[in-house]
C-alpha cells in the first residue's frame, strides 16, 4: 500500500554525482588491480598460488559491492542510503578479508633468505601490494560511509546518454568481462580437482583431459 504522503522530490547538488564517480573508480580500479594478476599469469608465466587466488576473488568482489551503487544510479537516477550501505558494506567485508589473505601470504615469505613467490615491482611482491591497497581500501571505503547519508537520494544523471552512462556501463562490463576470463582460468589451472597445489606448475585441465601428457 503507497504511502498517503507524497513522496520529497530528490535534491540535486554535487555530493551524489561524486559518490557516483567514486564507485565508479573503485569498481574500476579494483578490476584493474585484478587485470593486473591476470597479465603476471598469462603474459609472464607465473601460475598463482591458492592464496594469490583467494585475493583476487576478494578483489573482484570489493570491486561488485561498489557496482552495485554504480548499476543502481544506471536504473534509477539516484541511490538510496541502503543500497549505499550494501555496496560499500560489500566492498568493506571484501577489502577487509583479502587484506587477512594478503596478510597471510605476506607472513609465509618473512623469513630472512625468503625469496617470496612470484615477481617483484617496485621492489615489493604483488601480495605485499595487494596488502598495502586492501588496507588504503577500507579507509577509503569507511570515508565514503561516512557521508553516505549525506549524498543518499541525490540526483545521479545517469539514466539518459552521457559521460554517467558510459563510464558506469563500461564499469559493469569491464568487471563482468574480467570475472569470466578469471574464472575460465582458475578452472584451467585446478581442473577436475578441489584443490590446487600451494605451487602450481601446470595448467592442470589440459593434462585431465588428455590433450597434454
């Protein structure tokens, strides 16, 4: 049953539009970051670890929390304090649990004389890098909840043709483009298994199904 009182129109200003860009940037920065993975895996040859695995989920799934805010203002024009509560609240539990896993992975290799896994940039391994983004993450995302009430129901130009549009959209399909090839990959790498070794050599499917020996 509609409410009898009629609805307070939605405000316009700079704050929604800003949220908006914000998750624009997040869903696409964390795809990025997992882009990145994806080019030390197959234009390097470095075949990632389980826990290398267990973060670029996180990663993924960090960047679906801020799409949901980006795919809401695409349908509607505006975003409601809870569904800002459930992207970020999203993203926040996934930039949290991969900097464990990060974490994790960083601790396995502290040792002195530990050469680590896999390549270096910049002089850090990608896991102490995935480490330090997660934890730049949950600050960032703690900011933006914390004007969240401030920037819900404002007008967000997204619904009609425009540079909202576009970038939002090329935002949703990057993400989805780049979750596909990962999990194409993961079941190369594992094939029929449940597990995957800690040191994974091989592209596991190929030698199930007979087309490498």
């Amino acid at each position: 049953m509609s409410s009898l009182v009629p609805e307070a129109p939605l405000q316009g200003g700079l704050l929604g539009r800003v949220q908006f860009w914000c998750a624009c940037a997040f869903a696409l920065g964390w795809t990025g970051v997992a882009c990145g993975g994806l080019f030390y895996q197959f234009g390097r040859g470095e075949y990632p670890c389980p826990l290398c695995l267990v973060q670029r989920m996180f990663m993924l799934l960090a960047a679906v929390g801020a799409a949901h805010i980006v795919r809401t203002a695409l349908s509607r024009g505006a975003v409601t304090g809870r569904d800002y509560m459930m992207g970020w609240g999203l993203s926040l539990v996934a930039v949290t649990a991969g900097s464990f896993a990060s974490w994790r992975q960083t601790m396995l290799h502290v040792l002195p004389g530990d050469k680590g896994y896999g390549s270096e940039v910049f002089g850090l391994h990608l896991y102490v890098w995935a480490w330090i983004l997660f934890q730049a993450s949950v600050v960032a995302v703690g900011i933006v909840l914390a004007f969240a009430h401030a920037t819900a129901d404002r007008i967000v130009p997204a619904e009609d043709p425009g540079p909202y549009r576009t970038v939002g959209m090329a935002a949703l399909w990057f993400l989805g483009l780049v979750i596909a090839v990962n999990l194409v990959a993961v079941f190369l790498e594992e094939g029929f298994h449940w597990f995957l070794p800690d040191t994974p050599t091989r592209y596991q499917f190929f030698y199930d199904v007979g087309i490498l020996d």
